[in-house]
C-alpha cells in the first residue's frame, strides 16, 4: 500500500518537473534567436519579479485569471468548454459597475449586490450558449466565441451611449464611480500591519481574498456534494450518467449558467478595488488566459492557484525584458510552451498511471 | 498435408491483461483448428499476434515453413493471413461489391475497374459456396449475410489462413449452421481456418483440431473426435461447469412490472422500434427477452429505465410511471446492467468507489443528504468487491484497469447492493469467467426467491432458457412468441428468434 503512495506522489511532481525543463528549453531557444543570452533573460525577469511591487502586481494579475479560470474548470469537469468567459466578464464588470453606482447600500451588502448583478449577467450571457446547446444542438465552444464578439460590441456601445457619466470631462470614457460602499477595500492595510512597506502605485485586490474562498467552495461542491459528482459524470461518462439518473440536458444548461456567474465576477476585482468605475482602460484577455490557467492547473482548486501565481508572474516579470532589449511579448512563448508541454506531460501520466495499476492489480490478481 | 501456421512458444507480457506465456500451436492446410478457452483466457492476445497487431516478447511465427516478423496487418494479408472480425467492418451504404473491394480496388487508370472485381467475386464467391447478390446494400443484409461479405473480402485478399474471431456470437442457429457449411467449403478448398470460440458443441461440431488455451498458456492440442465437450470444458477450466437454473416457482400474486401497449415510434416514421409491446412482471419472475441483436430489446430497456420516449403505459406495482425521470425510477427501487458496461454504467477513468456512486448518488450509503459521504462509499466498495470478488487492489483503483469481467462482477454488485424490486439485465454475464458466471447466476436465484422480478436479456440462450420463468421472443419491435423454457431448447428458440417458426 505505502509503495503505491510514494509511486502516487512521484507521479504528481514529476509531470510538472519535466513540463517546465521543457518550456524552459523553449523559451530558452526563443531567446537565443533574437541573439541575447537566455540567463540574462531569466535572470532580470527574477530580479524584476521578485520585488515586493512586482509581488502585488503578480497577485493582482492571478486573482482575475483564477476566478476566471475556476469559471472554465466549472464547464471543463461537466466535459463542456466555456470559452466565452471574456465576454461573460466584461458584460458583468459593466453591468455591476453601472448599476452599482446607481444605489447606495450599507457597506458589506452594497459589493454583494454588484457581485449578485455581476453573476446574473455572466450567467444569463452564458445561458444563451447553454439554451442553444441543449434546444438546438448548437456546439457551445461556437456560440460562447460569437458571445464574446457580441459582449464586446454592446460594451462598448452601451458605454459610449449610456453607461458613460457624462458628468465628468475626461478623454476615458467611465461609468460614474462607485460611491466607497461599493469599493473593495485594500489589502495594503492589513499588509502594512506584518511589515510590508506601501509601494508606489501598490495595493493588493481585496477580493484575492474573495478568490481564496472561492476556490475552497469549488472543490467541495464539486469533489463532495451530489451535484458535483453529477457533473463530473456528466463530464467523464455522459452516457453512464444519463443511465444513471443525471438529466443530461439540465446538467449541461445548469453547468454553463453557472460558469457564466462565477465569470462576472471576474472583472470585478479591478472594478471594485482599483478602478472603482468600469472604463475604456478595462483589461481584456483575461478570459483567453484563464483557459491556459485551468488548462495548466488541471481544473483542480490548488493546481489553478499556482499556474495564475505562475502566469502572473511571469507577466509581470517579463516587463522587465524590455530593459535588456529583448521582446516582452517573449512571456507568451513561454507561457504557451508550459502549457504545451504540461499537457503531453499530464497526458504521459495519465497513461502510465492506468498501466502502472493495471501491473499492480495484475500482481494482486496472481497472488 | 503441410502445415499452414505454427506458433512456437509465443510469450507476450502486458499490463493488466494474462499475458500470453509459452503459447504453441500449429495448423495444418486443409483443417479447420479451433482455439478455445475462457474468456480472458489469452485467446485474443494469441489471434492479435497472428494477424500482426501485436508483437510477441518472445517465440517464433511460421508460415509455411518459413519463419515471419509481422509488424501490422498489413504484413500478415501479405503473409496470405485473413481475419473475419467478430465485429463487422462494413460500409452500410455501399454495395456487396464496393464493400468487398474496398482499399484494394482494380484499377482502370484512375478509375475502379468494378467489371473486373465484379467477375472476380462472382467467381470466388461460386469457388467458395459463399453466393450473394454483389449488387445489394450491405444495410439491407442480415447478420450471416453481412458475415459472407466479410468472408469474401479476406479471401479477396488472397487470404488462404483465415482466422474467425467467435463468428458465431452473433449468429442465430441457422445461420451457425449455413457458416459451418462455408467453412467446411473452404477447408475442401485447401484453407487453414482459425476458429475461435468458447461455445464446445459448437466447436466439436466444426473442428478437426483444438488448441486449449487456459490463463494464457496452451495446455493442449487434441484431436476433436478424441475428445468429449466435457473434457474439454475440463481442460478450460480446470473445474466443473455451473449451470443456469432456477428451482421451483417463486412467483408472486403482486404484479412488479406491467407494460401496456409500449410503443417506440422512429423520427422518420417507418416501422417502429419496438411495437405494442404488453406483458406483466410479476414478484419473484424472471421474464427472459429472446431475440437476436438489434430486434428492439435494447430500446425496450431504455423504456423501462425512462431513458427514451415511449407510447402507452408502463407501470411499477401498480402506479403509471410514465412521467418519472430515469432518477426517481431509480430510486422506487429498479437496478440496471446495461448492456455496453464500459460506456453505460462506469466511468472508467475513476476510482472504484466514485464508481460505486453511480446511478446510486441520490441516497445512502453513499450521499448523506446532498453531501457525499466518501468513508460510507468506501466501505461499501470494499464489501461488493469482497462479496463479488472483484479482483483489484482496492476501492482507489481506477475502473480502467479492472479486466472486463471483474468490472461486470463490480457492477452487478452495485446494482444488487440496494436490493432493487426489479432488475433489469442486459447480458448479465456477458465476458465474465465461469466461476463468476455461476456466482452471479447464484445472486440472481437468490435475489428472485425473495421476490425481485428480473427482466433478463441475453445472447446466451442456455442462460436465457435456465434462468427465465417466461420467455418472450422479440422480433424486429414485436413480441412474436411466448415460450415455456422447460419445454424449449435452444434450437427452438433460436427457429423463433429468426421468425423460422
């Protein structure tokens, strides 16, 4: 049994050991065509990335992608793909954002009810892709794509034509700013209070908080309610699930409209606890990136925790390239190459697994 | 004679599976040489390395003589080795001929030559006793005749080393019989042909030769007229056979399961799936579903589980379940083995016991309320692997590494484990070994004398017969015959399932 366990463990680290020796040779290659040394590359980049500025920035980055990326992991266990999450955030962000400076609620209550708006825009945008799904067979990774096309056209429109606060004279164009109810606030506090020092132009999200939790509720409703069981049967048998009693078709609407909510939230982090307005400078690509964070974190709470710390990181760390003349857009290799390789490495594990028990269950068997 | 194929202490190792060790054998030209053993036994694993799909650890191939590496099918047709798989691999709406040419078609230029294929056919198709209309769609043919077109597309291929991967499984008795006619017109014509099988009478009646093949070593060759089916279950197995039996009636007053009138009609109109279909289930009954493949009773059971639309009325002792979901059937208490184990009743990616949880989720042991209750669900794996002998590590092994047989033993004691009123079977025993055959005929018996109805479904008709009160023949949708099993054999019943009768 403990044999089993150590194999178990070995197999866990070594699938991302070899995918980063990998994407560390790639990435490496990418460097040395542009003619530059690859160690200076990393080195600056770790230099850069590891001061207590670029530290907030990373985590900055990593609490969007990892709400985002909990939202894709949600339709990736039901054996769907929610591509549309970049369109579901922004119409969220949009929507909280105007309606939220509209009321004035006590404190707590007042971001709950933008979160609440936030959820039931990104989970009716991406009902649409569910009800076409179920109803008319339409492929969700088709309907979410010409979503996200649309969430970006009617942002745009219902910003410049009616969510804009017209009250103000600025080139950037923003909805009315939320009144300080509506903000969530800053980490920097707390973090002042064990010893970090304020940095210019510092804060952390108060909803890396948020995220944290977030995470812990996924796991558990997905690994130990019936519901999550039901879903994932959905997602690793369909046919075995519908014998099973799972109602396919609501299955995939349900697991579709929820993913949508959890994305509307995920363009909140800016709007509450930074910009606290939605604006023209709003973030776009979150919701690509994510799919790489869920994708590298295998959909699982603790492994998309690290790959966004790890694509945070490595975006803001890779701004420091430009110092030593070598593209910034470089962290897009290596990103793209770690998750190349993660994959086929996941994928190697995967097989052995299966052939490593099947040697051990042949051994039980012959025993 | 000389000898066509011989295998020299073949050995091949392989995760999870018996590997094939010390496997001899060899087939003379002009013989029909059956290769029997259990299923599980290693018989694929030998026929795979034979035609080239795997490559042996250790030992020798020869061909007439002459020693050969096979690296793919490929090699073996050019080695004039043939396959007739046990699952067809026919273009449904192409013709006889199209199909038999299909992939080594004569050329004119760069047009098919299908004058040329089409005298060729017809000749070998006279040659071999093997006629056929080679202009009809293939989607128009029964199942024997689908299995000619397979025939002739081997020989096509200048095949003179036939191997029959189980031809007669899904055959009905008139059909075995108009095959081993064909096969005894090809061993006339100077073919080595490879049978095999596991059914005995079957390979006794056809044989010159049978290799014995048991936990994937051969254990014997013998001449077929030296031996007796006894002694070569014997040989198999090592052990007695069980037989399919019930004892007395345990049939009760209450009526389990009534269907009334159940239609399924098809989207496009034509003849119904399966038509006006009525019979009642009582407590304690088991109702046997004769019928060969493809006749409906794979749709029937999708009626009862509440997994397709259906016309008239089912109803579960005593009240109309027409609206129920598959879940809330369930859950009145109705268990199902469906027919496909591996893409119908598990996941085979997971655990053990998430698979435990499946089409159970919605109560103890394993859910508390909606939360799932992981040491409960454990547990209980542990006590249907014990009581099912299921072979495997434990409740964390994952459902892909089980052999197919210690799966259906698995699922069978899910489903058995809540004790349902009734038990819809596809293929209970369907790839199991003998002794689980008989531990899961014995859990069947048992479940029946304390009152669970069972609508049994089956390829095996000695099962079927054995096991059933009351059988009903299903023919393309309709429920044509009611036979008394005592006073059936299976010939009878097979004349029935054909519409010969």
């Amino acid at each position: 049994m403990k044999k089993i366990k150590l194999s178990t463990l070995v197999l866990a680290v070594a699938a991302p050991l070899a995918a980063a020796l990998v994407s560390i040779v790639i990435s490496s290659l990418a460097v040395l065509a542009s003619h530059k040394s690859p160690f200076d590359a990393y080195k600056t980049m770790w230099e850069f990335g590891t001061t207590s500025s670029s530290l907030m920035q990373m985590l900055n980055t990593a609490t969007p992608y990892y709400i985002a990326a909990v939202a894709i992991a949600i339709t990736f266990r039901a054996g769907l793909f929610n591509i549309g999450v970049e369109g579901q955030l922004r119409l969220g962000a949009i929507f909280g954002a105007y309606l939220g400076a509209k009321f004035i609620l006590p404190p707590v209550l007042h971001i709950i009810a933008i979160m609440v708006i936030a959820m039931t825009i990104g989970g009716l945008w991406a009902a649409i892709a569910g009800y076409l799904k179920v109803k008319r067979g339409v492929s969700e990774v088709i309907s979410t794509i010409m979503l996200n096309s649309l969430a970006g056209g009617l942002s745009s429109y219902l910003l410049a034509n009616y969510f804009v606060d017209r009250t103000t004279n600025s080139n950037n164009m923003s909805t009315k700013t939320l009144p300080a109810s509506g903000q969530f606030p800053d980490l920097m506090p707390l973090l002042n209070k064990i010893g970090v020092e304020d940095q210019p132009g510092g804060g952390v999200y108060g909803m890396l908080i948020f995220a944290v939790a977030l995470g812990i509720v996924f796991w558990f409703v997905i690994n130990r309610t019936r519901f999550g069981f039901e879903l994932r049967a959905s997602g690793s048998n369909p046919i075995a699930a519908r014998f099973s009693g799972v109602n396919s078709k609501r299955m995939t609407f349900v697991a579709m409209a929820l993913s949508g909510a959890v994305a509307g939230l995920a363009g909140l982090p800016a709007v509450l606890g930074d910009t606290h307005a939605f604006n023209m400078g709003f973030r776009t690509g979150i919701g690509f990136s994510a799919i790489a964070v869920a994708l590298l974190g295998r959909n699982n709470p603790t492994g998309m925790a690290f790959s966004a710390l790890l694509f945070g990181f490595l975006e803001v760390s890779s701004r420091s390239l430009e110092l030593i003349d070598i593209a910034p857009e470089t962290y897009v290799i290596m990103q793209g190459s770690i998750l190349l390789s993660s994959v086929i490495a996941y994928e190697v594990v995967r097989r052995y697994k299966i052939t490593l028990q099947s040697k051990e269950l042949a051994k039980a068997v012959a025993a | 004679m000389s000898v066509a194929v011989e295998l020299r202490h073949i050995s091949k190792r392989f995760p999870g599976v018996i590997a094939n060790k010390d496997v001899s054998m060899s087939v003379e030209t002009g013989t029909v040489h059956a290769l029997v053993g259990e299923n599980g036994a290693g018989k694929s694993t030998v026929m795979k390395i034979l035609y080239g799909m795997q490559r042996p650890d250790s030992g020798e191939i020869l061909v007439n003589g002459t020693a050969v590496h096979f690296k793919n099918p490929n090699d073996a047709i050019d080695a004039s080795i043939g396959m007739v798989h046990q699952h067809f691999m026919l273009a449904d709406n192409f013709t006889v001929l199209e199909n038999v040419i299909l992939g080594s078609e004569p050329r004119h230029g760069i047009t098919i030559d299908f004058a040329a294929a089409r005298a060729k056919v017809v000749e070998m198709a006279a040659q071999y006793g093997l006629e056929i209309d080679p202009d009809v769609l293939v989607e128009e043919l029964g199942v024997g005749q689908r299995q000619r077109v397979e025939i002739l597309k081997v020989l096509y291929r200048g095949a003179r080393i036939l191997i029959f991967d189980e031809p007669t499984a899904v055959l009905v008795p008139q059909e075995v019989d108009d095959l081993f006619n064909a096969l005894k017109g090809l061993r006339a014509q100077g073919m080595a042909i490879i049978f095999i099988s596991h059914k005995l009478d079957e390979v006794l009646r056809v044989a010159d030769d049978v290799t014995v093949v048991r936990a994937g070593s051969t254990v014997a060759q013998v001449k077929s007229k030296d031996v007796t089916a006894r002694q070569l279950a014997e040989l198999m197995v090592g052990s007695e056979l069980p037989q399919p039996s019930t004892h007395g009636d345990t049939r009760r007053p209450e009526v389990t399961l009534a269907l009334k009138d159940v239609s399924i009609p098809t989207q496009s109109g034509s003849r119904d799936l399966i038509s006006h279909v009525t019979f009642n289930l009582h407590a304690g009954e088991v109702v046997g579903i004769a019928g060969v493949e493809g006749n409906g009773q794979a749709e029937l059971v999708e009626a009862i589980m509440g997994l397709r639309e259906y016309t008239g009325v089912i109803e579960f002792s005593g009240s109309d379940m027409n609206h129920l979901s598959v879940a809330h059937r369930r859950d009145l208490g109705i268990g199902l083995i469906p027919e496909d184990r591996q893409r119908q009743a598990m996941m085979m990616e997971s655990p053990l016991w998430e698979n435990r949880i499946l089409g159970h989720q919605r109560g103890k042991p394993v859910m508390n309320g909606f939360v799932l209750d992981k040491k409960s669900t454990i547990a209980d794996t542990k006590a249907i692997m014990e009581e099912f002998d299921v072979r495997a590590p434990g409740p964390q092994t994952l459902a892909a590494a089980l052999s197919g047989g210690n799966q259906q033993k698995f699922i069978v004691g899910r489903e058995m484990s809540k004790a349902p009123l009734l038990l819809v079977a596809s293929h209970p025993t369907r790839g199991v070994d003998v002794g689980a055959q008989g531990a899961i005929w014995e859990e069947l018996r048992r479940a029946r004398e304390k009152g669970m109805a069972i609508v049994l479904i089956s390829a095996d008709l000695e099962e079927l017969i054995g096991m059933s009160d009351r059988l009903l023949v299903m023919l393309r949708g309709v429920m044509t015959a009611e036979l008394d099993p005592a006073k059936t054999t299976p010939e009878q019943l097979g004349s029935a399932m054909t519409g010969a009768a």
